[in-house]
C-alpha cells in the first residue's frame, strides 16, 4: 500500500479498491487487514493523535461563523448567534465548521468509514425503530460523509470535556470521561470487528440493555427521566402542543421566530416537494403515507448549528383527526468535511440523499419514512418530527455519570463505524493499550481550552456588534 502526505494527513489508498457494486470479488482478508493497521502505527504513532496546537495561519473563527452564514435565513442569524454565545458547549455544538477545518491538517491514518462528522455528546439520542422499540444511537447526520474516524473521536472527546467543564467537573473526572469513552470505542470495535460483516450490522441497543449498561446510579435515573419523555414525544401528542383548531381545520401555531408561518406560494411549493419525497420510500412505507393528506406547514427552527437553514414541519391528516403524523424537512447543505475529503468537486448530486443514506449506513435501524426532496433548488432531507425522539441532558450528569454516558457514546460510535468499512484496520491501528485513550485525553483538554478562547472571541464580537444575537432565543 502507498502513502503519502497530503495537509498533514497520511492518505492510505483503500484496501478495496473496487466499488462495492459486486459479488465476484474477494475482499481483502480481515487478518490481513488487521495487519496493515498494525503497520499504520509506524507512519502514525498513535501518541501522535493527542495533537492541538492551532497553526499560525488558523483563520479567524468570526470569520468562520459568518461564511458559514451565507444562504442561511437572514432573520434567524441572530438566534443562531445567541445559542453559540451561551456557552462554551453551545459554540463547539454550532461550530462543526470550525472544528473540521481544525481537524483536517492533524494527523490521521486514512482510513475512512462512513462518519457521523458531527458526533458531539448531544448528537447521541433515543428514537423509535420501525418495531416502535425505543433505541439509542447517534441521531444527527447532516454533516455524515466517508472521512477519518479520528475525526468524529476528536469531536466527541472535546465535547465531553467541554461538557465536563460546564457541568463544574474537575478536569481529572473529564480526562477519565474521556478515557472512558476512548476505551469502550476500543474494546466494541474490537469485538465487532471479529464478528461476521451481517452479524455486526444487526448490533443495536434499547433502552432495556442500555439500562444494564449503565453503572451509575444517578445516570439510570436520568435513562429513565429521558426514555419516558421521549416516549410521550409522538405525533398524536404533539397536536395540542404545536396546533389549534380553526374554521378552516387544523393549523401549527405560530411563536415567531422560531414557528412562522409559509405564504401560498410556499406552501404550494412544499407539497410539490413532499409529493416527490413520497416517491423516494419503499414502496411498502410509500403506500402507507399516500393515506395521508397534507394540512398545515410551518417554518421551524431547530439545534443550534442547523438554525438558520430551512427547517419546515409538516402535519398530515389520515383517516380521522387523531390519526396525524409530523414530518420534517430539513435543508441539507454539503457537509463540512467534504471539501477536505475530495476538494471542490461534490461527490452528491443530492445532499438530502446523502443525509439518509449515511445515516441508514450509521444507525441500525432507522426511520422507515427518511427520504429527500428539492423545493424552490434547495435540497432536503424528510424524516418524522415527532418519533418518539429524546435525549440524555448532558447539563444533568455529574462526573460520573458523564464518565458512564461517555462509554456508551463510545461504544455506539464504534458500533456505526464497524457498520461501514474499516473496522479490521482501526482495530489493528488502536490495538488493546490505552495509548489511544491518553492521546485523545490531550487533544481533548487542549481543544477544550481553544473551544473557550474561541467562544470569548464570539462573545466580544457580539459586543461590539460584529455578529447580531436575538437575547432568550
């Protein structure tokens, strides 16, 4: 195999060199693979993860924010800025920007699964399997794409000692955090990589085994707290809360700016645009939501680093008016890594597809009713709003139920990373030490510290009106 240097990276040609478009190939054998991440230690020592140091030419992270403003709704920029600027975990959660054009001159092996690219703490999260069992797994893909693991280990670790930090943890309670979610990523892909490519793709876990998991007390409590309300979180339930009858039927209550109502011609629009979105399910889910009839949409804003982009919600109506069910529609942009994975040129000629079917390649099971449409040029991905979603609130952990959460987080980023390619080799680099658990310990406190200095510097901008903020937003 060849290497060379390309921005910092070693750039490993992959072991298949082919699509994976046949049967009549024989993929490279695991121990073989295994080997060559083995070997990858001497071109990467793995030490040589822990790195952060930001270069002399690291562009100014206002800068950054405000080119990544541009095609966004202008009257949300404000509520976008104010839920960076309210805290140093807000701003690393906004800013996956940053933090991409950060990572990708660092040291790396080359391989490259499919990655979430996004996988902060906050990005782990329950929702409803098409059985309507509730799981956890990552649940935020609009920056997915073929990239180095290394990244989405770095983002998550510098999330949890963030997390840690903001949670008045001391900063040896977020290294063993980290060290938590670094070993468990380590020991599952270990034990995922010697299973069979199928076995490993049926790997998931529920709340009942996430329960058995879990080790700290206060941790299952706050299982418990988020699994019952995210089992309360489903579309006939939603409707007092985000709808009101009216002469003309049932209509989404506007609470502006965060739920503002579309003019005709948008909304003619969007129903052009969920017509085609049908036609991108199975057919089985396509036959189900065609009993449905479009009733009401709405702009809605959500996350942190998503404000901004068009984010619609729209209620549908079946047989009676119990009978409704949420989607979503959310733009997606190119991601973030992608231009330090393959340039300038686009890879997908639809965004919203590249959204779900990486997240389809991440998540064991998923949203049966994903799919993606065009409306007005800009592409979107669909999925249900209200789908028994919920999450874990970081802010509620102490120290060692970070540390615990931290090592579920790790597993399941290592479950979706096994998923896709790789798994032989980042098993054969990682190995069984803890040398990967220190390097990204330093990384993770060091990035901690620019993630401060960085949100600082978005702060004393809003003061002086370089960025504008919409205060509570």
């Amino acid at each position: 195999m060849a290497d060379a240097r390309s921005g910092g990276h070693v750039v490993l040609e992959t072991a298949d060199r082919t699509a994976f478009d046949s049967l009549r190939r024989r993929p490279t054998p695991r121990a073989e693979r295994y080997a060559l991440g083995r070997r990858l230690r001497r071109q990467v020592p793995r030490s040589e993860l822990g790195r952060w140091t930001p270069p002399a030419d690291r562009r100014d992270v206002v800068d950054q924010i405000q080119a990544s403003h541009v095609g966004r709704v202008d009257r949300l920029i404000p509520v976008r800025v104010a839920r960076m600027a309210a805290s140093p975990y807000g701003f690393l959660r906004g800013t996956a920007v940053v933090m991409a054009a950060d990572v990708a001159g660092l040291p790396a092996t080359g391989i490259r699964p499919v990655i979430c690219g996004d996988a902060h703490l906050g990005n782990f999260g329950f929702y409803a399997s098409p059985e309507r069992d509730l799981v956890i797994d990552l649940n935020d893909f609009d920056e997915a794409h073929p990239g180095g693991w290394e990244w989405d280990l770095r983002r998550l670790a510098a999330s949890i000692w963030v997390a840690g930090r903001q949670n008045s943890a001391t900063e040896e309670q977020c290294s063993r955090a980290v060290a938590s979610m670094a070993r468990r990523y380590r020991e599952h892909l270990h034990r995922l990589s010697g299973e069979p490519l199928l076995a490993r793709s049926f790997d998931r876990l529920d709340v009942s085994r996430l329960r058995a998991t879990a080790t700290d007390r206060s941790l299952r409590t706050e299982i418990e707290r988020a699994a019952r309300r995210a089992r309360r979180r489903v579309s006939d339930r939603a409707l007092p809360r985000f709808t009101e009858e009216r002469a003309e039927g049932r209509r989404i209550v506007e609470e502006p700016p965060l739920i503002t109502r579309l003019d005709p011609d948008e909304r003619d629009q969007v129903a052009d645009g969920l017509d085609a979105y049908v036609g991108t399910l199975p057919p089985h889910w396509r036959r189900v939501l065609s009993g449905y009839v479009l009733v009401d949409v709405a702009h809605k804003v959500v996350g942190v680093g998503s404000v901004g982009l068009r984010a619609l919600v729209a209620l549908c109506e079946g047989s009676g008016a119990d009978d409704v069910v949420f989607l979503q529609l959310k733009q997606a942009r190119r991601s973030v890594l992608a231009p330090y994975v393959h340039g300038d040129s686009a890879w997908h000629a639809h965004q919203g597809q590249r959204v779900v079917e990486y997240q389809q390649a991440l998540q064991t099971v998923s949203d049966p009713l994903l799919g993606w449409t065009t409306i007005a040029g800009r592409q979107y991905y669909v999925r249900q709003f209200r789908n028994m979603k919920g999450t874990i609130a970081v802010d509620a952990l102490d120290a060692h139920a970070l540390s615990d959460y931290a090592g579920v987080c790790g597993r399941l980023l290592a479950k979706g990373h096994a998923r896709t390619s790789g798994a032989s080799m980042i098993d054969g680099y990682v190995g069984a030490s803890d040398k990967l658990d220190v390097a990204l310990c330093r990384f993770a406190r060091a990035y901690a510290d620019q993630t401060e200095r960085d949100h600082e510097t978005l702060v004393r901008a809003v003061a002086r009106g370089a960025l504008p903020t919409e205060p509570g937003a």
